[in-house]
C-alpha cells in the first residue's frame, strides 16, 4: 500500500493505493496520525486507487473521525470503488461517515 | 509516598462459530469445481469482521475514543476476536457490540443458507494468571512484533465455555458477567441463568456457572424444534434475567468457596481507568 499525502485549499488530501488490511493499516494509522499531530482538522481520504479495504482499515477511519469530531474538523471519503463500497455496505460505514462520489464533490463538503 | 500499583491489563476474547457446518460441507457438495459450501464460508469470514466493526462503531458512538479489538484467531469454522478495553465501560460496549454481530449475522446467514451461528465472550486479566507470550516462529508477527498468543487458565475457560452455547446464543464468561453485572448503568444488557456444567480444567473440576446473553431491544433467534432444544432456549423463551444484585451474589459465593476450598485463586477483572 502506498500513501500520498497533498493539501488542497487547507483541506489534507491522502491517496491511498493498494489495500488497507491488517499489514498495512498500522502505515496508514501512523500517517493520519501525523496529519492530525500537526493540527489538520479537515481530511480527505481519497480511495480512487484503492483496491480492497477490511475491518482493520475501518477501525482507522472510526478512530480518525472520532478524533476529528473532538477538534471541530471533519473527515470525509471519496472514489470508493465497488468492493470497497461493498465493505462500507456490509459493515454499515456507509451511513456512518461522509462519504462522495469524487474528489470535487468531497472539497465542496467541507 | 506510595505509588500507585499498575493494574495488568485485561484481554476480552469473542468468538462466533458456525453451527451445522459439517452436515452443510457434506450436503452441499454440488457439481462444479468449487463446491457449494465455499460460499457460505466465504462469506461467514469476510462479513463477521466487518459487521463487528460496524457494531463498535455504533456501540461507541458517543464515546471519544475506540478500543483495539480484530480478528485475533481463526479455527477452522471459528472466528476469534480480540481486544484490550481500557476500562470496564469498554468491556462493557465491546460485549454489547459483539452480540448484536451474532444475532444479526445469525439471522442473515438463516435466509442464505442452513447454518446458524454462536458465539461465547470471555475475558482475562493479563497477570501472573494468565500471560501473553511471543512465539517467533508463528506466522503473523512481522519484523518489529512476533505473533503474540495468550496462555492461563482464563483463557482455556472460555474455549471450553464456548462449547456450552447454542445456535443463534451468546455466551458469557462468569467474570465477565460479574464485571457488566456490577456496573451501574447495565445498557440493556441482561444475563441468563441457564445451569452449571463441568468443564474439563476449570473451577477445580467443579461445575460451572452458565450465562447466556440478550439485549432489552434485541433477544436471540430461538427455534423450538431445533435439535439441542435445551435449558439456555427454554431460559431465553422465559425471558426472565437473573438480576444483578443476584447474579453478583452467586458468583461472589462460588469464588469464595473455590478460593478457600481449592485455591482456584479467581480473581475479578479491573482495569486500571476504573
């Protein structure tokens, strides 16, 4: 998994390409955490590339929604293809974090 | 000045299994190259985890933060998960979060296929009773953490405990039950009474105690005419919970005698935030 990291109009954009699993969500939660160390308070997690993500990958969005809502910031995920969409289904995230169909859509958002 | 002992910290197990699987495998063959069964199997471990974490994610709602808790184990049609709550409210929520997974994947499961699920929730104090150890040579650690497994007779209770449960059921660990029995605000959680049982290597080869789990909102899936129509059905169908304050009292009996006549050295759970 790799994990880019571009700020857009004061909005922290990551794009992550890969999978986010049990391997690779400890980079991932590392990553955020340095974002929100360093005061962002609105970030975008940009799935366009990513290929699958499991329950592990879950746990660092709860978490980082969590923080940000303690902040007064906001989270929101975008470009989520069909199996990442069908996880976000299944686990019922879907209806629990903001999500947009693009990139465009999640900036106006915020 | 006395410092303040640190107190160990405590490892919550849950586990949901798939009930009739072995009948399913071998009515199920099918005629293709990969057979029918696969399905549902496949399906049983990649939502299980995922509807989990959808249920912490409700459970916890309103709280700041949101414990560590994954797939720790996978045994043949068994699921195990894993977490280390801070404090006995995080038990509490993980225990709520873990029911409402198997009552509801036992119900979507049914519509699919001819399986139900179960599941037993157990917890242990990491102490000089039950302790973590590293094994180097397992696969799943990685450069900086070798796989870590949990070793105490806390930890066997449960896996033996797990047996005891039916379909569609959630068992419950009697320290665990002591635990969310002793908190003031219970969040619908109810205890069942359903008997005692010996367990291999348990409580000193004395019987013991048996809860099952249900929800004010939410009680499980129970069917008359399943094959273990047992006490733990007739008990949930009653919905009739033990009370608390009962409960409480029972299970400081037990320990007492165990403790004094067998030297079990049972202890209770506490967590250092409480």
């Amino acid at each position: 998994m790799d994990i880019k990291h571009r700020d857009v109009g004061g909005v922290s954009v990551l794009d992550f390409t890969g999978n986010l699993d049990t391997n690779t969500s400890p980079t991932a939660e590392a990553e955020v955490s340095r974002l929100l160390d360093e005061g962002s308070t609105k970030i975008l997690f940009n799935f366009s590339e990513l290929n699958f993500i499991s329950s592990s990958g879950l746990r660092i969005l709860l978490a980082t929604a969590k923080k940000l809502k303690m902040s007064d910031g906001k989270m929101v995920v975008c470009n989520l293809n069909d199996v990442v969409q069908e996880v976000f289904d299944i686990s019922g995230f879907a209806s629990i974090l903001n999500l947009a169909a693009n990139e465009e859509e999640a900036l106006a958002s915020f | 000045m006395t410092e303040k002992k640190e107190k160990p910290a405590v490892a919550l197990f849950m586990s949901a299994d798939l009930a009739g699987s072995t009948a399913f495998k071998s009515q199920a063959l099918g005629d293709s190259d990969s057979p029918k069964w696969l399905e549902a199997f496949e399906a049983f471990f990649r939502e299980v985890p995922l509807i989990m974490m959808g249920q912490i994610a409700a459970a916890f709602i309103m709280e700041e933060e949101v414990p560590r808790a994954g797939v720790w184990k996978v045994i043949g049609d068994e699921i195990v998960f894993m977490a280390h709550p801070k404090s006995s409210r995080e038990a509490q929520l993980l225990t709520i979060a873990f029911y409402r997974t198997i009552v509801n994947y036992d119900r979507q499961i049914f519509e699919r296929w001819p399986l139900r699920i179960k599941g037993c929730c157990w917890a242990a104090q990491v102490s000089h009773r039950n302790r973590e150890i590293e094994i180097p040579e397992m696969l799943g650690g990685d450069a900086e953490q070798a796989y870590v497994d949990f070793l105490g007779p806390d930890v066997d209770a449960g896996f033996r405990l797990a047996s005891c449960g039916g379909r569609g059921q959630v068992i419950v660990s009697s320290n665990l039950v002591q635990l969310i029995s002793s908190l003031d605000e219970s969040e619908g959680i109810r205890f069942h009474y359903i008997g005692r049982k010996v367990l291999k290597g348990v409580y000193a080869g004395r019987p013991y105690p048996l809860f099952l789990m249900s929800m004010e909102d939410q009680m499980p899936e129970t069917w008359e005419w399943e094959p273990e129509h047992d006490k733990g059905l007739e008990e949930l169908r009653k919905n009739n919970p033990m009370e608390p304050a009962a409960i409480l009292e029972m299970l400081e009996r037990i320990r007492n005698y165990l403790n004094r006549m067998c030297h079990t050295g049972i202890e209770w759970l506490e967590f250092q935030a409480d």
